[in-house]
C-alpha cells in the first residue's frame, strides 16, 4: 500500500513540476514578446547589425549597407506585428484567420525571404554570405525545435 502512495505521489508532484515549466516558459516567450516590441526599429536594426558585423567580420561600408536593409527589413516587421495586434484585438472570437489570408501571409514572408537573400548575396563576400546562409538555416531549425516542441506539450 505505500508503494503505491509513493508512485502516485511521485506522479502527481511530476505532473506539477512539468505543468509550472510550461507555464514558466510560455511566461517567458510573452515577456521577450513585450521586451522586443519596446524597440525601435532602428533600435532593432543596429543591434542586428551589430551582431552580424560580430559573425561575419564586415567592413564599414557593408556594415552601413546591412543596416539599410535590417532597418527595412525591422520597419516592415513591426508594421506586421501592430497589424496583427489590432486584428486580434478586433476579431477576439475569431482565432483562426481564412486560407486566403493564410496564402497571402506566406506568400509575403517568402517575398521578402528571396528579397533578403538577394540583398544579401550583393553585400557580403562569398565566405561571408555562405556563414550567414548557415546561421539562418541553423536559427530556423531551432525555431522550428521549440515549434514542435511546444506542440507537442499542448
């Protein structure tokens, strides 16, 4: 009998323990949200410069380059971001957006991806752009993780 009160014991305590993690991490996804959204986006821009410029070693005249594209790139972003906040707080019923809105989003974001690339691959150096070609497949695929593992959690 007290066997079985410590394995349900020990069951229910691991049930909490992973039940405050998630709660734990889903409050800390929001507070990143809340802290990235306090910035600018020059703010935003010249700190991804300044991490780039860090990676890949650029010059100043790719550094002033890069930061006109991460300047526009950061602009069009938090224009997206305002825009889905005020859909969502005007459609509160209503979560799941139509296939052709859907469409149109993924459409966008791949423009702006292939965009991206060409830009990219004007300014940086052959070595240079293969290294950042690498860090955004390596930041994907760890977005992509944390995806499905918090899919797999709900």
């Amino acid at each position: 009998m007290k066997k079985i009160f410590l394995i349900a014991l020990a069951f229910v305590s691991l049930q909490m323990t992973a039940q405050e993690k998630r709660d734990y991490e889903r409050k800390q996804k929001m507070e990143r949200a809340e802290r990235m959204s306090e910035y600018t986006p020059e703010e935003m821009a010249q700190l991804q410069t300044k991490k780039m410029t860090l990676d890949l070693d650029l010059t100043e005249a790719q550094q002033k380059q890069i930061m006109a594209i991460n300047l526009k790139n950061a602009q069009s972003r938090k224009a997206m971001m305002e825009a889905r906040k005020a859909r969502m707080e005007e459609n509160k019923e209503v979560k799941a957006i139509s296939k052709e809105e859907k469409l149109k989003l993924k459409n966008d974001m791949l423009d702006r991806k292939i965009e991206m690339k060409k830009q990219m691959k004007e300014v940086l150096n052959k070595e240079q752009y293969e290294k950042w070609e690498a860090m955004a497949k390596e930041k994907m695929s760890k977005g992509r993780h944390q995806k499905k593992q918090m899919m797999s959690r709900k």
